[in-house]
C-alpha cells in the first residue's frame, strides 16, 4: 500500500494542470499538459511495466520497489527543474517519462508478491495494495492544492519527490519473497498451510512463462477486457468537473468536493470487488462490471435531462468502484489462470491495456462532447452533449460482456 500511495498520486495530477501552463505561459502546443504529464505517465505506466515485467520476477519485489522509487521521486525533481528553468523537455522527461517508469514498476512489484503470500485469498491480497494506488489520488489532491498555494507548483514538485521517495522505501523495505510449498527452512510450514488450505487452487498444473501466458487466448481476451474498463472509466474521470458543471449546473467546486469522492469510491472499490471476486469467481466479478456499467452509462443521459442529480451520484461513483475493480481484480484473475510464478512479469504486459485505454478514454469523450458543443447555437442547453460518447462508451461494455463471456480455464481450452 505504501508503495502504491507514492504512484497513485499521479490520478491527482489535473490538480498541477493549471498552475504549471501558468508557471510556463509560452509552453507549445505539444508540450501542454495533461498531454505532457498525466497521459505521457499513464502510456509509459503500461509500456515499462511489460519491458520491466521479467526483470522484476528475476530481481525480486524490493529492488524492483526501490527503483520505482528513485524513478518517480527524481522524476518529480526532474520536471521542477524544468519548470525553473522553462524547460518543456525537462517537464516531460520528469512527469512523463520518468515518474511513468516509476508507476509501472512500482505497480507490479507488490502485486507479484501478494498473489504468492495469498494463495486463498489473492483478490483481497491484490486489493489491498492497488487500493493505495486510488488512495494516493485521495491524499494527493488535497496536499497538491496546500503547497501549490503556499511555496508554488515547482518547489511542491521538490516537495512530494522527497515525501513520496521515503514513503515508497519503507513499502519497499517490508517486501518479502513467499516461500513456496516445498520450500525448506523457517517460515516455510506456515506458508504450506496457506496452500493447502486454498479454495481457489490454480486452474493449470504448473505456472506458466510470460511467453506461453501471451501465446493463449486467455490473455487477449482479459486484455480486451481490462483495455474496454479502463477506457470507459478513464474516459468519465477525464471529464468529470466539466461533466457535472455542464449537465448539473454545479459549480468548480461543488465538482471538485465530488471527485475528491470519486477517488475514495475507486480505492475502495478496488478492495471491495477484489475479495467479492474471491467468492463469486473473477470471471462473473467482470460479468457484472460490464453489464452493470452498460445501463448505467446509457442511464445517464436520461438522468441528466431531468435533472436527477443524487441518481446520477450514485451511478457515477458504481462506476467509479467497478474502475478500481477492474484493476484489482485482473492481477487474481491472471493467477488464476497462468499460476503464480510469473505473474509480475504477465501482469505487467497486460498493462499496455491501460497504456491504450489512458489515451482512448479521454480521446473519446473530449473530442466527441467538444464537437456537440461547438454545433450548439449560443445560449442552448449543454444536456445532450455527452450523449453520443457516453452511448459508444456504453457499445464497447456491451463488446466486454462478451469477451468475458468467452473466458475459459486454460485446461478446458487445451483439452
């Protein structure tokens, strides 16, 4: 959890938006943010966490934690210099390329680790730890805005480098390797017990390598999967504020007080749909996060022109617990279905989904709600401007239900 509280900051990134164009007025076009910082980190969460993924199962979940450290805490000092020093490269080779590593390793590293500890209760175990990743949004909103006001945007950089380099080290400093079954010496009878008590043994006799995991269609599928419920999520938490401002009348900063809530429903649905998942199977838990999320999102536009403001927060933040799921879920899913012994490494190149869905899901939703916005005439009623991107948010669901519906045990496709 503490590891994943230093990366998880970045989800409050939107919070650095403003203050860093106004602390760099003649940044180009290319190099404004979120394009520069919250995109940039998110694509190069998924591709590092795929190209790093082997080395991280061959290293061991406590060097691999320390270097995501070091990578996100000097990318935070990397891009301050730039913002000194007027340096748009710095900025993105700080915010989105380094911290971007930073997430990518630090993401799998606790969970490789957690799916070995856990055996019986691997969606709860994976779901702890990702609930730091949503958590860290929660925390991290509120102290961005505290030292942005108080000592500006370049030196809260400086700031949280050091802040989340000693938090992220001390999550480090606690990993351990599981010892496996028949591992000999201390602890091991413990762990032994763990197994043979498991209700959820592995669905393969042995664990499969990264290059045999990706070679099934298992993998495509749950990649499918993951990149459709990262895209629709991603593509609401993207548009959020100006969301409500425009079909609710509210307020910045009646918005604002909502996805500080957003981010408190993703972490705990994080914890929540992972051990739900642990008795009712992976495969049903992502059963109903695409049949509920496809009525909800073609719900909303209903609820939007009669103005129901409390049945749209409830469908709002549902969907926001079924984001966090999604990701706490997958790492079990994957165990489940390819065993433990890679599983950093697998789970890792499943990332390059969310690399994908970060650029898909705000893509999807700017662009097709910025051009009804731009055909109203002046004065007209900003309602049904979400329309269209919430009803193909809704089609590609659909096209999730079916991908998982497909899903079968690896055994049963072999036979």
């Amino acid at each position: 959890m503490l590891v994943h509280l230093g990366i998880g900051s970045v989800y409050a990134w939107s919070t650095l938006n403003r203050p860093i164009t106004a602390a760099m007025p003649s940044l180009p076009w290319w190099a404004s943010p979120p394009y520069t910082t919250f995109t940039s980190a998110l694509v190069l969460l998924g591709l590092s966490a795929a190209t790093w993924g082997p080395w991280v199962e061959r290293r061991g979940a406590r060097i691999a934690a320390r270097l995501a450290a070091l990578c996100f805490a000097s990318g935070l000092a990397v891009g301050a210099v730039g913002l000194h020093l007027q340096q748009p490269l710095l900025l993105f080779l700080g915010l989105g390329i380094l911290c971007g590593m930073g997430c990518g390793i630090g993401y799998i590293a606790p969970v490789s680790t957690l799916v070995k500890w856990f055996p019986d209760r691997r969606g709860m175990a994976t779901g702890f730890a990702i609930m730091g990743f949503g958590g860290g949004a929660f925390v991290a909103g509120y102290a961005n805005a505290f030292l942005i006001e108080r000592v500006g945007v370049a030196n809260t950089l400086f700031i949280l480098g050091g802040v989340y380099l000693l938090v992220m080290l001390a999550g480090a400093q606690l990993l351990r390797p599981a010892p496996m079954p028949d591992a000999a010496g201390p602890g091991a009878a413990s762990v032994t017990g763990a197994f043979a008590a498991a209700t959820h043994p592995p669905a393969v006799a042995a664990s499969l390598t990264r290059r045999e995991a990706l070679r099934t269609p298992q993998f495509a599928l749950l990649w499918g999967m993951l990149c459709i419920n990262v895209t629709a999520g991603i593509g609401i938490l993207a548009q959020a504020s100006p969301m409500m401002q425009d079909l609710f009348g509210r307020t910045p900063a009646q918005a604002a007080a909502v996805v500080a809530m957003i981010s408190v429903f993703n972490a705990g649905g994080r914890l929540f749909w992972s051990t739900i998942s642990d008795r009712i199977g992976r495969r049903n838990t992502y059963l109903v996060f695409f049949g509920a999320q496809l009525g909800l999102f073609l719900i909303i536009p209903q609820l939007a022109r009669t103005g129901s403001w409390w049945p749209f927060l409830v469908c709002l933040l549902t969907v926001f617990t079924m984001y966090g799921g999604g990701f706490a879920t997958i790492p079990a899913f994957l165990a489940d279905l390819f065993g433990t012994a890679n599983v950093g490494a697998i789970h890792g190149a499943l990332l390059t989904a969310w690399s994908v869905a970060a650029v898909l899901g705000p893509v999807i939703i700017t662009e097709l709600s910025e051009r009804a916005r731009a055909a109203l005439a002046p004065g007209m009623s900003r309602v049904a401007i979400y329309d269209q991107p919430l009803q193909l948010l809704a089609v590609l669901l659909g096209v999730g239900l079916l991908l998982t519906l497909l899903v079968k045990p690896l055994r049963a496709s072999r036979s």
